[in-house]
C-alpha cells in the first residue's frame, strides 16, 4: 500500500565523500555499489523522497527527515560532524552504513560521530557468513528470519543505556546492525553496504529489514521494545522469568496486547494475552513464567499488537535451550595386559569401555531418558565405537577400539542442551604397530649383515642365504623359530618373569640376554626380538643396563625414532 501522507518522508543520501553506494543520480568515480532499485522501492511502493545532496551543512539538513551516510570512502569535516550530530540532537533520524571495504579506511571524524552516539565500527576480518539469521526482538527485526549480505564490518557498543544490537553473526560479538538513541534523535547503522544494494537488495529478508528501518526512523512505530529478559538457559521442569519492557514513543494512549507461547509446550503460566493501555512516552512491563518440558531449543513466539501495528517474532537471541538438571559422570574401564596388569597408557588395537550416568538434581527425575551422547573427533578416525549398550535410561556404555596413537578427546553430551564433559585417552602404538613401522629400518640391515657373514665364512655367501631378509619379532615369535616347542614353555615363564618383576634381579637379565638375544640361524636368518613394554620396564629396574636392554630388543624409551635408527647401525658394528 503507497504512502497516503500529504508531506511525504525525506532521505537525504550524501554524495559528498566518494560514497561506496550511491543512488542513480550520482555517480561516483569510485562507487561500487548502485541503488537503484532502492530508491525505486521507496518512492514508489512507500512513498519517500529519496535524493542526493552534495554538502552536509545546516541549511541542507533543514527539510531532511532521514540523513543516510551510504558507507563513506572519505572522511567527515568537524563541522559535518557538528551538523549532523545537531541535526539528530534535535529529532531528525540518520541511516549510517558502512561496509566492510569501508571500515578499514581511516575515518576518524566519522568514527568519534558514531561515538557520539554510543557506539563505533570496526573491520572484521573472521566474516564468513553469506546470510544471518541472528536477531534481538525490536520493531526493525519482526518477522526478519534472513539476511543476504556479502562481507561485512561489525559494531562495538560503547553505551549500552541507548543502543540496541539488532543483529548479530554466528559469533556472538558480531553486531552488524545496532540501533540507537541520541536526544530526540534516532540512529540505524548497518555494516553492510550490499543489503542496500541493486544485487542484494530482494534477497531474503532484506528489502523487508531496509523498509521496517525507515519506518522506524520515521517514527511510525506505536511501540518500542526496551528490552526482552529471556533467559538462555533453564533447567528441566525448573521455572525462569520472561520480562518484557515496552514503550510508548507517540504522544496518544496505545492500547497493547501481548502474547509469549512455546512450539515445544513449554508450560507458560498465566499465558492469557496481556494487555496494557499505555501512555504517552511511558513504559510498561510484562511478565511471564517458563516451565520447560522437554530439552533442547524451545522456540518461542513473542506477538504484540497494537491499533497500528502487528509485531511477531519466532526467533531469538541469544535462544532459549532447557538444559538438564544436573551432572554427567563418567568412568573410562580398565585394559589389562597379557599378565592381567592394568595398563597405564592404552595401545592401539586395544578395546576399552566408557560408561556415562546422568546424576540428576531432583530423584524422581532418574527415570528421564537423557539422550547421553559420545562425541568422537570427526576429522581423523582416532577411535571407533564398536558397541553402544543403554544400561538404563540415566546410563549408557560404549566400547571402542583404539585406532591410532596419540591424545584422543573424546565428549560426552546430553542430546540437544548443549551441556557436555569432556576427557582426554592416551594411546600409543602397540608392539605389533611398533614393528610394522619399523620394519623398513630393519630392512636396511639386509646388505650390511650379508657383507659380515660373507666374511666370516665362504659359506655364507651362498644366495640362499643371502637372500634371507632381517626380520623383527615379538618374543613369542622369536622363541617360537629359535627354540623346539620341548623348551618353549620354559622360556615363556622365563619372559613372563621379566614381565613382572618388582626389583633389580640381575641373574634373571643374564638369562634374557644369554637366551632372547639378536640372532642368525641358516634356515631362518636373522632375528631380531622386539619388545618395547618389556625394555621399559627393564629399564626403570635396571638402570647401569638401560642402553643395552634397548639394543637387544631394538627398541629405546618413548619409543623415539632416532633411537631405533641408532640401534639399527649397532646391530651391524
């Protein structure tokens, strides 16, 4: 429907300080940014007078009801500065845009008149977003579910007595729209010049976003939203407050009605419309009671209705998420090794479990299924879940398998509240992943071990055993090809022996060493007994020995590699 006013609004878009936006009828060298379409959206479908001016000075702001400031690439005068921040100190209204390949210049008139008014603009380089859909209820933002924008800058409040963000970017600190009072004055700053522009201007929500901003400036609004109290997070069957703060900016009496509902039933206590008659320029309260139902975002609707307008809001910011009352507790089970020892540090291959229990506040509440979740790393697959066991509705057990070495985290949450624990898992790689890794340094020993051999005897240079490669074996598998299985037995006790001793026994090192030891045998070649948990802990029990446990079972402590290459040239000196 066209404006019906016998005087119509009037914009005034400054064409003075190589504007990056600019209207039709005045093109700018270094404008990058048309706005056509805008100021034929305005004259035509609401009836505004949209023109240029070519100087910001007191007689050209006489007949001015809107300033736009369409994202500046030079900088303000004092005495602009002085012009304009008269001209809203006195009840004219001023659209600010700037931009984020404005924000960056040095604009310091511009940036203390943003000051003025209680907050500035800065560059913000993390802007990523091609939409935004984060906004605070206000008049400007009703019904707004999107923006289109393409980079942007972002605003710091520095007086939080009469500014109001009004959007926001995923980051929480990103303002990119911020209303405000000065006087009798109002101010909108938007940080991003396409919105306005003839590319982006009927995407989305935006022509939507730019109509409610002038309407706002031109005060045909009945009702301000001061303020809305909505708490972010509430507790399961817990009861918040919602307070809602209104104002009254005409000079008649307007008759409002408000309702706060709940898409997940939510209980509202006292949920009848509300309804206030409020005078001129005064404000009003209203409140309601929030009893959650179920977790998770609770989506909820705020309307308010007046003769003149109609106000809905489905979406919030910051959201409101009922969270669960109380705490998740988790216990991470034992590995035990061959010996039935508990293993300090998990290896790869291992399998483990995680059992979580949810410790609710209120007893009567453990029969809740809380939706316990386990959170993996998803970009490199360090652990898989290999079973998932709901032992009751408040506890959940998984098992997993230890995929590679390293510091795992791992996360567990209550589904959809966003209330989480998180641990850390060691695991290093076993002796079988050990070996496979360093398979190609024993391979190298192939040539220099030949060469030996063919001196020591002709006979050894025979092909057959020359082509034998190196090979590295765990100690099972090493007494397995060296010893008849009649000894076996005996040599299994003996490294199990190894395996749990408590104190320095030298004789029972003197037999590792006479009988587990790097090795040639004809048939099979040579053998090389690789035990990296067994030369640990030899090595904390025997220390004058340490370096020479690591050389019979190919190994040194934290497993590092340069150790092992040390080792590998040993072998053959």
């Amino acid at each position: 429907m066209k404006n019906t006013n016998p005087v119509p609004v009037t914009l005034y878009f400054s064409n003075c300080h190589q504007e990056y936006l600019v209207l039709p009828d005045s093109r700018q060298e270094n404008a990058q940014l048309n706005a056509d379409y805008l100021k034929q959206s305005l004259e035509k479908d609401k009836g505004y007078s949209c023109s240029s001016i070519s100087a910001i000075n007191d007689d050209n702001l006489k007949n001015c009801d809107i300033l736009v400031l369409p994202a500046l690439q030079e900088d303000l005068t004092t005495e602009e500065v002085g012009s304009i921040a008269a001209f809203v100190k006195k009840g004219g209204s001023l659209l600010s845009i700037s931009d984020a390949n404005t924000a960056r210049l040095p604009l310091f008139n511009f940036e203390s008149l943003l000051e003025t008014f209680g907050f500035s603009v800065r560059e913000y380089l993390n802007a990523q977003s091609s939409t935004i859909s984060m906004s605070v209820p206000h008049y400007v933002t009703q019904s707004i579910h999107k923006l289109a924008v393409l980079g942007f800058a972002q605003f710091l409040q520095k007086n939080t007595k009469n500014t109001y963000p009004l959007l926001f970017e995923q980051n929480p600190q990103a303002c990119i729209s911020i209303a405000a009072h000065y006087e009798k004055g109002r101010i909108i700053a938007l940080a991003d010049a396409d919105i306005l522009s003839n590319e982006k201007l009927h995407e989305l929500d935006n022509l939507n976003f730019i109509y409610q901003s002038i309407n706002w400036l031109s005060r045909k609004n009945s009702v301000d939203i001061i303020s809305l109290q909505l708490p972010s997070k509430i507790k399961f069957w817990h009861t918040e407050n919602c307070i809602l703060e209104l104002y009254n900016p005409t000079t008649t009496r307007v008759k409002l009605e408000c309702r706060l509902e709940s898409d997940q039933d939510a209980l509202i206590h006292d949920n009848q419309p509300k309804n206030r008659s409020l005078p001129p320029q005064q404000k009003t309260f209203m409140r309601w009671k929030i009893t959650p139902q179920i977790f998770g975002a609770q989506q909820m609707r705020l309307s308010i209705e007046s003769e003149q307008d109609f106000l809905y809001f489905d979406r919030f910011y910051p959201d409101t998420h009922c969270i669960a009352a109380g705490d998740i507790h988790y216990t991470i089970g034992e590995t035990k090794d061959e010996y039935n020892r508990t293993k300090l540090v998990l290896e790869t291959g291992d399998e483990f479990n995680v059992t979580a229990n949810f410790i609710a506040e209120i007893p009567n509440n453990q029969n809740i299924d809380y939706g316990l979740q386990l959170q993996l790393p998803d970009n490199i697959p360090r652990a898989v879940v290999k079973k998932t066991e709901h032992l009751s509705p408040n506890t959940c057990q998984w098992t997993l398998k230890a995929l590679e070495p390293g510091s795992h985290k791992l996360t567990i949450s209550v589904k959809g509240t966003g209330q989480s624990v998180s641990t850390y898992i060691k695991v290093k790689d076993s002796d079988t992943h050990q070996r496979q890794k360093l398979q190609h340094l024993v391979a190298a020993l192939d040539g220099e071990i030949s060469s030996r051999l063919s001196q020591a005897h002709g006979l050894f240079a025979h092909p057959e055993i020359k082509d034998v490669q190196v090979r590295l074996l765990s100690i099972k598998e090493f007494i397995d090809k060296t010893y008849s299985s009649n000894n076996t037995a005996w040599f299994n006790e003996l490294v199990k022996a190894a395996h749990l001793e408590i104190s320095e026994n030298t004789e029972l090192l003197s037999l590792l060493f006479d009988y587990i030891t790097p090795s040639f045998h004809p048939l099979t070649g040579p053998l090389i007994p690789h035990a990296p948990n067994l030369a640990i802990h030899l090595g904390n029990l025997h220390l004058r020995n340490k370096k020479l446990i690591e050389w019979f079972f190919f190994c040194a402590e934290d497993a590092e590699e340069f150790e092992k290459t040390k080792n590998s040239h040993l072998y053959t000196a």
